[in-house]
C-alpha cells in the first residue's frame, strides 16, 4: 500500500514540475516567468529611472544614498520642462504634423501594396526589388539628390519636403509598409475578387468594398508603426523640414532654449539633470499613452497581417 501511495506521489509530483508534456509544468513556468520578467526590466529600467529621476531635487541628485525613492516630489522640474518645450503647443504641432504624414504613408502604401499584389504588369519584380531596395539603403546616401530635389521644387524647409514623398510612396521606411500590405492583399482568394468583380463592381469599388475593409488590422500596424518613427526621426526632418517642427527636435535644442528662458545666474533657475529628465518624459509621454490605449489593437493586427512571415 504504501509502494502504491509512493508511487502516485511521484507521479503527481512529476506531473507538477513537468507537466504532461514540459510545457505546462511549474519548472518551465517558472523559467519563461524569469525570463519575460528579466527582459522587461531591461526595457523598462530606463524608462523607470528617467520617471524617478525627474522628480527629484538637486539634493537627491547628489545624494549618493539616495536611488529610487525621492526625499521630496519636484514637481517644479516638469512645470519648467513644459514651459522649456511649449507644451501644449508644441504637442499639438508635433500630432499635427506627424498625422500628416502617416495618413499620408499609410493611404499610399496601401494602394502600392495592392497593386503588386493583385495586378500583373511588366517589370514588376524588378520594381519590387527596387522597392525593397530603398528600404535598404540608409538615408545618408540620398540626402544629396534629395536635397537638390525638393530644393528645385521650392519644398526645402516646409513640410511639404516630408508630406508629398509620403503621399507618393517615398515615406520614411515606406518599403516595410508596402511589404506589410502586400503579404496581406496576397491573403484574399482571388476568387472573392472574380465574384465581386462578375457582379459588376468595378476595381476601385473591389479595392474600397472588398480589401480596404479586410485590411484593418494591417492598416492599424502601419499607421502606429509610421507614427512612431515620425515622431522619433530627428535627422531627416530636421535636414528636410528645418526648424523645431516636434517635441524631439525641441528637446534637442532644450539646453539653449532653458537658458533663453531662465537665464543663467538667477537664484534657483540652474539647468540640472532632474529637469532634462523631465523634458524627455514629456517628450515620449505621447507615445505611452498611444501604446496603452492602441495595444490591444497592436497585437491583434500582427497576428492578422501575416508579418511574421506565416
């Protein structure tokens, strides 16, 4: 009896830590958890240490026994970032004119996309490559060539230097978007659109009623997917649109403006880390709040769009 209750014993235990097959087992569960853990504190150290950080006095800052905990909230360090970067208006002007140009990147990958998956026309795996290709070339080899371009068509310094490219296909990393849509538009049977069109829906009435509606989780990828990277791209649009257009190329700049704003020598009015801290989270804020809000619909669309590769 006591063989029998051993052996149960064992097996129960085996199937505790090892599950039915591994993959369920608390030894595996516990291994993944440290893991999943382990990473995302590696990703979010930063983030956290900017957030306590910028919430701490000059004392803190040079108080080495002082890490995570604050003696005392400053909040005087986030009124002065605001004030440094304009905010809210230079949170208005930066969505403003990064909608602008993901709307515009988005539409016209779409259309792109369509076309190189659903039509056949001569040189198109050539055109493809060379899509692909622009992806692959860095920015740095045709700042010169566009450069003179936009600056023969008058659109240097506007933001119609960023805007127009998009609307044509010519975004910031708009191959991957392209790619996007074209893996997905090669998803819809062909038959859906051979019924629609012997209905006698014409092929913008195909591409408005049939595949833009299919498409709405790879049009929510790319959409965040360019928001993000125009928000964050301060080397093009600097060169190309000039000036201090988004919170990222403000901050930039915060150092030269906090010292225009509070000159120096004024009692209490010193640059100090806490408060550049404070204009960096402020700078990427936005961008949490987007993810928050869109991350559900950010994970279901990667599962949709096939850009895993499946």
């Amino acid at each position: 009896m006591k063989n029998i209750d051993r052996n149960l014993f064992k097996i129960k235990a085996k199937r505790f830590l090892l599950g039915m097959n591994f993959t369920d087992g608390f030894i595996y569960k516990i291994v993944i958890y440290t893991l999943l853990i382990s990473f995302s504190y590696i990703y979010l150290y930063p983030v956290l240490f900017m957030l306590v950080n910028s919430f701490m006095s000059v004392d803190d800052l040079i108080n080495p026994g002082i890490k995570w905990i604050p003696t005392t909230l400053q909040y005087s360090n986030y009124e002065r970032a605001m004030a440094v970067l304009q905010i809210p208006d230079a949170i208005f002007g930066t969505v403003s004119y990064v909608l602008k140009v993901s709307l515009s990147v988005t539409i016209s990958s779409a259309i792109i996309g369509y076309g190189f998956a659903k039509y056949n026309f001569p040189l198109k795996k050539i055109m493809f490559a060379l899509m692909l290709a622009t992806f692959i070339l860095p920015s740095q080899v045709t700042m010169v060539a566009n450069m003179l371009i936009f600056k023969n068509l008058g659109l240097m310094s506007t933001q119609n230097a960023m805007i127009l490219p998009a609307i044509f296909g010519q975004g910031i990393n708009a191959a991957i978007y392209i790619l996007i849509f074209y893996q997905f538009f090669k998803t819809i049977p062909g038959v859906l659109m051979e019924s629609a069109e012997i209905d006698g829906a014409s092929q913008t009435g195909i591409f408005l009623k049939i595949a833009i509606p299919l498409a709405i989780p790879s049009f929510i990828i790319v959409f965040l997917f360019s928001f993000v990277w125009y928000w964050n791209e301060t080397f093009v649009t600097a060169l190309y649109v000039g000036g201090q257009v988004t919170l990222p190329l403000k901050l930039q700049a915060f150092r030269a403006s906090y010292n225009t704003l509070f000159p120096p020598g004024s009692p209490g009015s010193e640059l100090n880390e806490a408060i550049l801290l404070a204009g960096n989270m402020i700078t990427i804020l936005p961008l949490l709040v987007l993810y928050f809000i869109a991350q559900r619909y950010f994970t279901e669309s990667i599962d949709r769009t096939g850009i895993t590769g499946e």
